[in-house]
C-alpha cells in the first residue's frame, strides 16, 4: 500500500462455524481491523423462481417452505394470500386468527434462534440449549396443525386442511405458560450481562437512512429506529384487531437488534394469547372450489367432487390472468410474492422479494472499522438464512 | 395519494416516453421506455409529493412472443403514505440495456445483479455488474422462457420414468 | 445398585475368551468398538436439515449420548462428514476440499433428500445427489428427516464403523472407488 501499511485478505470462507448457512465473505483487514470486505452467495442457489413456473399453483407452497426454514408457516401463510389476493377470495375472521396464531408462533421460533445464536457467537452456549427445548413445543404445535415439524406446507388457499384439535389448543396454552419463564431466564443470562453489552454495543451500526435506502426492513430496521411494520401500515389477515407495540431501537447495532428481537417475541406472545381466547367460531376454510380440495368421502361419493378434485389436481381450474404483489411481515422483514399470471396451470413469473438478500448487502459498511469478532456478531445478529438469501 | 394525482402528475413530466398506465391491477402500474427509468424513479424517489424513497424490488421478466421481450419490474413504495408503484420497462434481446439505479437507491446493487443473472439484461452504469447466485462460468442466462429448468446434460434420468 | 443387578442395563461383551482380569478378542473388535462409540461428526448443514440436526444436538433428542457430543468444524479433526441439505454446482468443489482434508478413516453420511438425491429441487443448479462427488456410507431420507431418522442414520454408521477391517482403507477395492471419484491419496 502507498502509506507503508499491508493488508491481509482473510477468506471467511462458505464452510465456517460461525457463518450461519453458507456465504462467503472476503475480508480485507488491517491488523485486526477491518477495511473491507466482499461477498460471494449462491452456494444453495436452488431456482426457485424457475421451479416456480413448472409447477401448479398448490405445489408452490413447498417451495416457500424452504424459503426462510426457520419459519416456515410464515412463507406458506404468505403465499396462500398472495393466491387468494389474485383470486379476489375473502377469508373469514376464524381464518385469519389461526393464521395469526401460527404466524406469531414461527416468528418467536425465528427470534429465537436468531437471539439464542447471537449468544454462542459470543461464547455464550447455555441460552441456546435452553431455548431449543422450546422449539421442540412449537415443533409438536406444527405437527398438530400440519404434520411436519420444520417444512411445513401449512395451509391451503382458501383457509387450513382442518382444524386446530383438541390436543394443538392444548398444547398450545401449555406453551404460552412455559414460554414465559424461559424466556426471563434467557434474558437474565444475556439481556444485561455485562460482557455481553460491552461485545454488542455500538458494533455493526447503521443509520436510519442508510438502512431504508439498503432496502432494510424488519426488525433490522426498526432496530435502527425506522417503526415500518406491514402488519401495522397495510394489516392483512385482520390484524388491525390487535394492539401490538412496535419495538424501535436507537442506534442499530447489534444490541438492539438483540433487544427488538426480544421484545418482539414477549408481543407476538401477547397476541397469540388474544387470538386464541377471542378465536371466533366458524369453519376453518372458505369455500373455494376451485382450489381447497373436497373431502374425500364426498370424492368417493359425489360426482360435483369427483369432478372438481380432478380438475384441482391436474391443474385445470380458471386462474385469472393478472398480476399481484403481497407483502407480509416475515421475520426478518418484508417477505414479498410478486406474482404474473397468464391465465395457466403455473405461474408466468413468480418473484420472491427475499429480505435476506436485500439487507445482507449493506454488510461492508456495517462491519468497515470493526475488529474482526464485532463482524461475527453482526453477521448473526442480522438472521441470515442461507435459504432465502440464495432462493 | 390518488391514483389519479400519480397519473396526472407523471403525464406532466414525461408524456412523451410513458407507453401505458394501468389502473386494473393492485397497484398504478406504469410502463415507460428504458432511456428515462432513471430519470423517472428519481423524479419518483426526490420529489416532495411523491416521496416514494423505499425500493421494494426489482426483477426482470420474459416475454418472448413480444416485439420487446426483457422486461425490467420496479415495485417503489412510499412508506410514509403506504402508496406503491410498479414501473415496468422493456428492452430487445440484442440490445439489453437498462441504465442502472444504483446512485438513487443502494439496495438496487444486487438485485440488478440477479437481473443480469437471470435474463443477461446489462445495467449500465453498475459498479460491479457480475453474476451472483449461478456459477461464473455458466455461458447461458437460466430464467429466459427458452432454457429448461433440469440440467440438460445428465444422462442417467430415465425417461420412462419421467413421461418424455 | 451395583452392576451386577440383573435390572442394570448392560451389553453383552463382544466374541472373545475371558478369564479372570483378562479379555482376548480380536484388533479388529475392540478398535472397532472404541472408534464407534467416539465419532467425531463435521456438521456441513447447508440448509433445512441443518436445522433438524440442530435440534437432534439439542437436549431433546441429544445426539451426545452416542459419543458425539464434541463437533468438529475442522476436517482434519472430523471422522464422520455429515452433509446435510442442498448441495448446488457452486458447493460442489468445496465439499470435494472439505472431504480431501479429512485424515482416514473417514464416512460420509448424507442426510436429507437433497444430499441423498437432488431432493425436490431437479434444476440446472442442484447437484443431483452428493454421490457424485464424494463416496457416501448411508443415505438418510426424508425432508428434512425427523431427528429420530437421522439418530437411526447414525447408528447405521456406527455400525459400519464397529465392522470395518482393519486393512480397508489400504485395500485394492477402496483405491479403486477412490479412483473412480477421482480422490487420489
């Protein structure tokens, strides 16, 4: 270099333990300091959006399944609306209370494993362990509603495949009652520990307009004190029915997304609580016959169903042509379906507006002038998901 | 905002290159020529009625029975009002140049690289336009309606099996 | 309870003769028995079954009890490659230097229906199953496979681990299916 110095370039490289899903970084460091650095992604690039244009619109759902796998029913939730936004199908207000049920549950296990990993980046193993257990609840919850465990292709368009049991409403309040106590127990060994403050503080910030011109969104954005939330701008899934508080941090590093993260999981835990003790009765999907399967004693009976169930499967019922954008909050921002339909079996053009993708690009200037350990932890701290960020 | 303050208002500033304006989808979609996108999105992004500062994103598409084929889809929202735009431009196969958005809006850096990934459409203008998701050394641009989704080059898929 | 209770679980020792404080049984038996109850695992999770792995290390379902409580991220360390999820064409290279590195003896256990196959995913991008690459022990399917199959996958490993010969990895036939994926020593 001119002024004498030397850098070093350091391949943190697809396969390390501290990358969370395969992505590399090339990192140009003075010392220990960092000066620079590059990405490369794609090592799980799957095609997606051309597997997308293959395949009948009901089969997509196992595709956005793998999009964010940590939470799953989001991406499923999500696309189910996007069909019926095209469709112009209405969903009823039991409907739409389950789905808030479940979506709130796959953004806690999100938040968690996002929290609970920033704490082993750091050296901090137990609170991981302690929060996996959890996961494991919400794991038999899922099997209830759906019958998987982590891919789980929840949902059809038009409403659910059946109705919460007995045994997932159970299970359900057994969680919101451990919930609680785990997460208090978590926040005491992390939230104002003081080694854990001092390696989080002020490493890896961003400022508010950086981050909306980054294209951030999420609680990586409202972290850095931008309160953009599309369950509280566009409500979708009647969601103006609950009173939620948006958490906004001050400065946008690492500790307060830490800290938004937290206090989003105690409000979807508020909201779960509400949806499920105002769930209003009704059925549990709408009526759709052009896409929600019929039962299959009237398939084996009835001729109307026979018929229906032949023309859902093969893939020959009336799909509008036109096209459509619907958002939703994911956890980790803004999961968006840009849908071009021309009127056939699949999709013209399906477009997933990954949130990965987008805000992992502003890593260089978030992580430029930290030691290399600041850029571990803000790596970790922004929830990168290999999957939806190669999709 | 009202759709129809949006239409008027862009009618007033670019009557010339706007090609469509479409009121029957979810959202005012707007198809404009490639030479003025940038200066349509910066006039959409800058001024003070408008204020549309968040890109949401930006992907290509194919037509390949059109006169011209790439298409380029910008979906910009205006977070303040929660107003959404799609600007559509389209391009011809020989020459795929669209200038880029990379000085208005950061987040368009890699998205425009997935575009030139997907579809070949060349962003001019681009600090560093290069392939991101597929390896280097694929000669061919994947999402184009004329290359297959499987690898054409297994030879141990049995077609019996697969109905060809 | 003292280990001579009849209600204390125990395993039967191996063929062998025995006589009061000895043992005799063959190299190949004790070697066998002592490599496979301390694997070392290498964890290359990619994606969704990467988290179902996590949660088999969990204390749920505690992958530790059978010996591998201690992951390698270090191939030098590794004896057993663990690849879980979707390999593409652009990862395909780095699993060959990930599986150059490890020291013999060395299995590959591939977990999930991507590793196994190409999964769901038969595009232009996926790698169609790690076998091309690198030769696989035991495939574990499903997507992504219940912590309970991939314990079940593992116990098949240790078994091939606890029968293996001695001399294996310096036979004809190894060279030969090293050869054909183009590993040389």
């Amino acid at each position: 270099m001119s002024n004498g110095k030397e850098y070093t370039t350091l391949n943190l490289g697809p396969t390390h333990p501290a990358m969370h899903g395969i992505f590399q970084n090339v990192l140009t460091i003075d010392g220990e300091k960092i000066v620079d650095s590059e990405q490369t992604i794609g090592y799980i690039h799957r095609a997606f959006e051309k597997i997308a244009e293959r395949r009948p619109y009901y089969q997509i759902t196992t595709l956005t399944d793998r999009l964010n796998y940590c939470s799953a029913p989001i991406n499923n939730i999500g696309w189910h609306m996007t069909m019926e936004k095209l469709l112009g199908v209405k969903t009823t207000r039991r409907i739409d209370y389950m789905r808030i049920i479940l979506m709130e549950l796959a953004r806690i296990t999100d938040h968690l494993i996002c929290n609970s990993v920033i704490g082993v980046d750091s050296g901090a193993l137990t609170g991981f362990v302690y929060v996996f257990q959890e996961r494991e609840r919400v794991y038999e919850i899922y099997e209830e509603v759906s019958g998987a465990r982590l891919t789980t292709n929840m949902g059809r368009i038009g409403g659910f495949e059946r109705d919460f049991s007995p045994a997932a409403i159970r299970k359900l309040r057994d969680f919101l009652n451990h919930l609680p106590k785990v997460l208090h127990e978590f926040e005491k060994l992390l939230l104002r520990n003081r080694i854990f403050m001092d390696r989080t503080i002020n490493v890896g910030p961003i400022t508010a307009e950086k981050a909306l011109n980054y294209g951030f969104s999420g609680p990586n954005l409202r972290a850095a004190g931008v309160d953009l939330d599309i369950r509280v701008i566009n409500p979708y899934s009647s969601y103006n029915d609950f009173d939620f508080i948006i958490p906004v941090g001050t400065n946008g590093d690492t500790y307060d997304r830490f800290c938004v993260r937290q206090e989003e999981i105690w409000q979807s835990l508020k909201i779960i609580r509400n949806a499920l003790e105002n769930l209003p009765a009704g059925n549990f999907h709408v009526n759709v016959p052009e896409f929600y399967l019929p039962p299959k004693e009237e398939v084996y009976s009835k001729m109307e169903a026979l018929i229906w169930h032949f023309k859902i499967v093969m893939g020959e019922t009336a799909v509008p042509a036109g096209e459509v954008y619907h958002s939703v909050e994911a956890a980790n921002g803004e999961l968006g379906f840009y849908l071009v339909s021309d009127g056939g079996r699949s999709p013209y053009r399906l477009h997933f507006r990954r949130p990965c993708f987008i805000y992992y690009q502003a890593l260089p200037e978030m992580i430029r002038g930290g030691v290399l350990s600041d850029a571990i932890l803000t790596m970790s701290s922004m929830n990168v998901i290999a999957g939806e960020l190669d999709g | 905002m009202e759709n129809t303050f949006l239409i008027e208002n862009l009618r007033n500033h670019f009557e010339q290159d706007i090609f469509e304006m479409n009121t029957n989808t979810d959202m005012l979609t707007v198809t404009v020529s490639y030479p003025v996108i940038h200066d349509v999105i910066r006039y959409l992004k800058e001024d003070p009625a408008l204020n549309f500062t968040f890109l949401t994103t930006l992907c290509g598409i194919h037509y390949p029975d059109r006169g011209l084929p790439l298409g380029v889809i910008y979906h910009l929202h205006n977070i303040y009002e929660n107003q959404r735009i799609r600007i559509k431009t389209f391009v011809t196969l020989n020459e795929p140049k669209v200038p880029t958005i990379t000085d208005l809006f950061a987040a368009a850096n890699w998205m425009e690289r997935e575009t030139y990934d997907f579809y070949g459409i060349v962003f001019e203008g681009h600090p560093d336009l290069k392939r991101i998701l597929n390896v280097e050394y694929l000669d061919f641009f994947p999402m184009r309606k004329e290359y297959p989704l499987e690898d054409p080059t297994r030879e141990d898929k049995d077609d019996r099996y697969f109905g060809r | 309870m003292t280990t001579r209770d009849p209600k204390y679980n125990k395993v039967d020792p191996p063929e062998g003769y025995m006589a009061p404080g000895m043992f005799a049984t063959f190299f190949n038996t004790v070697i066998g028995l002592a490599r496979k109850n301390s694997i070392w695992p290498l964890p290359f999770a990619t994606s969704c079954c990467g988290i179902e792995f996590m949660a088999t290390m969990g204390a749920h379902y505690d992958l530790g009890r059978f010996g591998s409580e201690r992951l390698s991220f270090s191939p030098r360390q590794a004896d057993l490659l663990m690849v879980m999820g979707t390999i593409a064409k652009k990862m395909a290279p780095v699993v060959q230097q990930v599986y150059h590195q490890m020291a013999e003896p060395r299995w590959v256990i591939a977990v999930g229906a991507c590793a196994s196959s190409g999964g769901i995913f038969d595009t232009y991008s996926v790698l169609q199953g790690i076998d091309r690459i690198v030769p696989v022990d035991v495939y574990v399917p499903g997507c992504p496979p219940r912590p309970e199959q991939i314990i079940e996958g593992f116990m098949k490993v240790q078994e091939l681990v606890g029968r293996e010969p001695l001399r294996r990895r310096y036979s004809e036939e190894y060279k030969e299916l090293l050869n054909h994926y183009g590993i040389l020593k």
